[in-house]
C-alpha cells in the first residue's frame, strides 16, 4: 500500500504518454478535416464534370434516334472532351480517372465518372485510396408547350418580302382579286373545331412567285421541324392558328363550345342582331322605295349555318353564313385600357351570357348596305335613302378587300407535320382584306388563355406541369383601318363602335387595342414574340413582345424561316437529369 500510495503522488513521466495520446487524436482530426475537404472537393467536381460532358454530349448527338441505344461518336468525343476539360490526373492528388458517356433508350445521355483518390495524413491510420463515383444523364428537352400562331393574311402578303410599300401597292393594284371555292374542310387538317362552309366562294389576291405568304408557309413548318428535333419523346406540343384581316372566322370554334355565345345560335336566347341595312317603305310609280338605316334582323336560322333568303328583299339570292363574327361591346374612343376594367370584346376570359352585348354576332354583307357612298357625310346621319343600292355582298366589294372572311381559325391541338402543312397550303389560307392587328391579337389570346372560353384546349397534361403558352404574331404591315370596311366592329363609318365618330383618330384607337390584348396575353403568362415581314419592327410591335429580343423582323423569306427557327429553339433546353 505504501508503494502504491507513492506511485500515485508522483507524476514525474506522465505528460510524454498523454502529449503522444494527444498528438495522435490532433493528427487524426486534422486528417480528417484535410483528406475529407479533399474528398468533397473531387466529388463535387466530379460531379461537375460528369454534368458537362453528357449536357455536351447531347447538344452534339447526330443519332436521336431511339432505335439504337450506341452513342454516336460525334456526342462520345464530345462529352469526353468537356469531361477532361472539367477534371484531370493530379488535381486534389487524384491518380485515376474513368468516364463511360451512353445513350439512354429515350436518346439522352448518361454518364459513369469515377476518380481514385489517396489518402494523405489518414494514410498512417491505415487508410486506403478511395474510389468516388458520379453519375449523371443530360436531357435536350422541351417541356410541354402550346404555340398559337396569330398570322397577318391581308393582301399585301401576296407581294415579294423585299417589296417596298410602294410597290407592294402597285403589286395589289394591278393584280385583282380572283375568286376560288372553299375546301370541304375548313381547316385543311382534319380539325373538328373549325368550320367547313363547303362551297361557298371567297376571293384573294394572285401571290407572287416567292411571295410573303409563301414564305409563312415555310417558316411555319421549319418552326415545327425545329421543335420536334430538339423534343423527347415525353413532350408534348401542341399547335393553333388565328388568321386574321380586318375579320375573324372563329364562328365555328365559338360554336362548338356553346352555340348560345352566337346571337341566333342553337342556343341562344337572343335571335336579332342590328346590321346597316335596308328595307322596302312604299311604292313609286310600280318601283319600290327603299329605306337605308339599322334595322333589327333575326338571324336565327343564318347563324345555324342554313343558306336563306335575303331578308333585305334585294333579289330572290340566298345567302349562308361563312364564320365571320362581328365582334361584343365595347368602349369607343378610348386610347388606353385598364387590365382590371377591360371592356367585353378585350377580356379574353369574358364568358357570354344572355346579355347580347356579351355575345359574337354572325357577319351578314349581304344585309349590309352603304348609303349613297360610304365616305359621304351627307348621308352618315341620315335615315335612309330612296335609291337603289347594291349590297356589300356582292363581289365587287370582296376584290377591293372591304370585305374578307379567310380561313376558320384552329384551336390547339395536337398536330402532325402533315396536318400543318395542309393547314398552311389548304386552298383557303390565302391573302386578301386589310391590316387590324388587334382583331388577331384578341382573338389569338382569347384562344390560348388558360382562364378563358378555350381553358380545356390548354390544359395541363396528365402528370405534367402546365404547358409554357407562346403566341407567335406575324405581320407584314402597319395598322390600317378603314372607315369603310365591313370587319369585326361593322362599318365603322356607320356604326362608330371603334372611333365614337372621331374618324381622324381611328388608327390610334386600333393600335390602343393590340395593345391592350398583348398586355392581357402577358398578364395570363403567355410568351409573345412579334416578327415583322418586309419591314422593320415597328414600336407598337416591339411594345407587344414580352421582351424587346422577341420583337424580330426580316426582309426575305428565308430570313423568315430563320426567325421562326430561332424561336422554336428558345423553347428547347438541355438540363441536368440527376
């Protein structure tokens, strides 16, 4: 006892045994700290460089086919190359490295990487190399989208893209409009969501050989061949059409969707609709007296699509409907819009009711009826004339492009290659009418809002995020309205909807109204791009585009088709897989 009594009192040639316990438990941490920060630094870049080189592998893929699952040798040196930039031998005192690129069976690529790193101080604790391993997969893809196409189908598009306006006006002059007859389909592709109106005549202007509307043509289908390379096999994309003049043909796809949002539709409790038109008052000496003023007409059995006597009593003629609307209320003389208070013909998302101010009306030129002369004042106030008038159904009217009613728009759907190229080359995708760039705007948004009438034609996929909405507008002209054609908003000479009667400042209510319908397109998250066709952008063109680098223009159609390109792969994206 006494010995161990001494022993624990002296403490003489302890502190070497701790100092070593401590040095080693120090050394340890340290180690730890420095071979585990290394460790983390090779794997994170590791995993850098695994990303690289498949996103690089599949920006540079030949074979996107799904066929074969063998990795082209182009998007194989490709991704080698930028995995070797991003990595090497001797970085963090790596010693090994290995990357396996391959095509996955959905034609992506993955990636294997692997690094073989040594430890430093925890090598005296016994600790061996470790070997890191990384794996990734790069995908060029476009998530779901829905592209409406809003095109300008007047009658300069018949004209060359190099041509000036001058001569672009002289093109149309000494050129007349010739007649053709409407396809049985409607829409040239099938689509059950536009009208047929088989038959019936319309009129365009002779395109030039290489004209601007060839041109659309073309660059529609490269716009589609350009998404459909850069898609994978889950994305889904699909596709709309608004032509547009100074009308809309749109009655059909309104229809479908409730006959009762046209006056005198199946549904409708509203039958009678007011057009300029005329009526028989008397008699003089064996002729009739006519009288020239808005008159209530029922167009019941017009707007279900029946051919009907002429209620006017001109001629015993009859007459069917072609799809054309006549647009809902709205607010005259306005030069700005709130977003919150649109009036009903610019809310995109207004859904009729019974009111007729909130419904569409079936456009009806063999009703109308100029008094005496459109542009004549003496007349524009009165209520009627005697004389005999024709009315604006005739074809006179038609070739001077003061009436149009093109072709039925296409509600977004699904569509082959083969069903656009039809669409765009069917024997109704013509040119002829005047520029009102609103009266596409409106009906373009109106079609794609995911809140309005159309919501269910662009509505989520299942299991999928809602679709990126883009609306592409095309045009080749600046706005020209006229007072004395018959459009969207009636004759503006005589019904005032638009101007409230101020004649002089008519072009800068239009353009107030694009305007709005952009600013309703963008409130509703819809991506617009704007390109102008033988001219340069224009400011209200480029206040339209989402942002000022999606207002284009070109000066030849095959800048055109570029520009849609161009386009197309701004919606396709490479991204990290895992």
């Amino acid at each position: 006892m006494p010995l161990i009594r001494a022993l624990l009192r002296g403490q003489g040639g302890n502190a070497l045994p701790i100092m070593a316990l401590i040095t080693s438990l120090l050394l340890a941490f340290v180690g730890c700290a420095i071979d585990g920060g290394r460790l983390y630094m090779v794997n994170a870049r590791l995993q850098q460089a695994c990303d690289a080189g498949v996103l690089a592998g599949r920006k540079a893929m030949v074979d996107t086919t799904t066929s074969s699952t063998t990795l082209d040798a182009t998007a194989t040196a490709a991704a080698n190359a930028y995995f070797a930039n991003n990595i090497r031998v001797g970085w963090y005192g790596i010693t090994a490295i290995s990357f396996t690129p391959s095509k996955s069976s959905d034609a992506q690529v993955m990636g294997a990487a692997h690094a073989t790193v040594p430890m430093s101080l925890m090598r005296i604790f016994g600790f061996p190399s470790i070997t890191l391993n990384a794996s990734c997969e790069g995908k060029y893809q476009v998530s779901d989208v829905d592209v409406m196409f809003v095109p300008d189908t007047t009658g300069s598009m018949a004209c060359l893209p190099t041509d000036d306006s001058t001569t672009c006006s002289a093109y149309v002059s000494n050129h007349p409009a010739t007649a053709y007859t409407r396809p049985a389909d409607g829409s040239g592709s099938g689509n059950l969501s536009v009208a047929g109106y088989p038959g019936t005549t319309a009129y365009a202007v002779p395109e030039a050989s290489g004209s601007r509307i060839s041109a659309l043509r073309s660059a529609v289908l490269s716009f589609y061949d350009t998404m459909t390379a850069a898609a994978d096999p889950t994305t889904h994309v699909r596709y709309g059409f608004v032509t547009y003049t100074s009308t809309i043909n749109a009655g059909r796809a309104v229809m479908d969707i409730d006959s009762g949002y046209v006056v005198g539709g199946a549904s409708s409790t509203n039958n009678s609709w007011t057009y300029q038109t005329r009526y028989q008052s008397g008699w003089n000496n064996g002729q009739p007296v006519w009288q020239y003023q808005a008159s209530s007409v029922n167009v019941n059995s017009f707007a279900r699509g029946n051919t009907v006597d002429d209620p006017s009593k001109t001629t015993n003629a009859t007459s069917q409907w072609t799809g054309c609307l006549e647009e809902r209320s709205t607010t005259a003389g306005a030069t700005s819009f709130s977003q919150s208070a649109l009036p009903n013909d610019l809310n995109p998302d207004l859904a009729p009711t019974n009111d007729i101010n909130t419904q569409w009306k079936p456009m009806w030129p063999e009703l109308i009826y100029a008094r005496w002369n459109l542009n004549s004042t003496a007349n524009a106030t009165s209520t009627g004339d005697s004389a005999s008038h024709t009315n604006l159904g005739i074809a006179t009217y038609f070739k001077s492009g003061l009436i149009s009613c093109g072709k039925p728009v296409a509600r977004l759907q699904t569509m082959t290659r083969a069903q656009i190229s039809a669409y765009v080359n069917a024997a109704d995708f013509k040119p002829m009418g005047g520029t009102y760039h609103d009266v596409g705007m409106i009906w373009g948004t109106r079609l794609l809002s995911p809140t309005g009438l159309f919501a269910a034609d662009t509505a989520a996929w299942s299991g999928h995020e809602a679709p990126r909405r883009v609306l592409v507008f095309l045009t080749d002209g600046d706005m020209a309205p006229s007072t004395s054609i018959y459009g969207m908003y009636g004759i503006e000479y005589y019904d005032k909807r638009v101007s409230g009667g101020n004649y002089g400042s008519l072009k800068d209510y239009h353009n107030a109204r694009f305007l709005a319908a952009c600013s309703a397109a963008k409130a509703r998250n819809i991506s617009v791009w704007t390109v102008a066709l033988g001219m340069g952008t224009t400011s209200q063109l480029q206040a339209c585009a989402t942002t000022p680098a999606q207002a284009l223009s070109s000066t030849s159609g095959a800048g055109l088709a570029t520009q849609f390109s161009t386009i197309a792969s701004q919606m396709a994206k490479l991204r990290i897989a895992q």
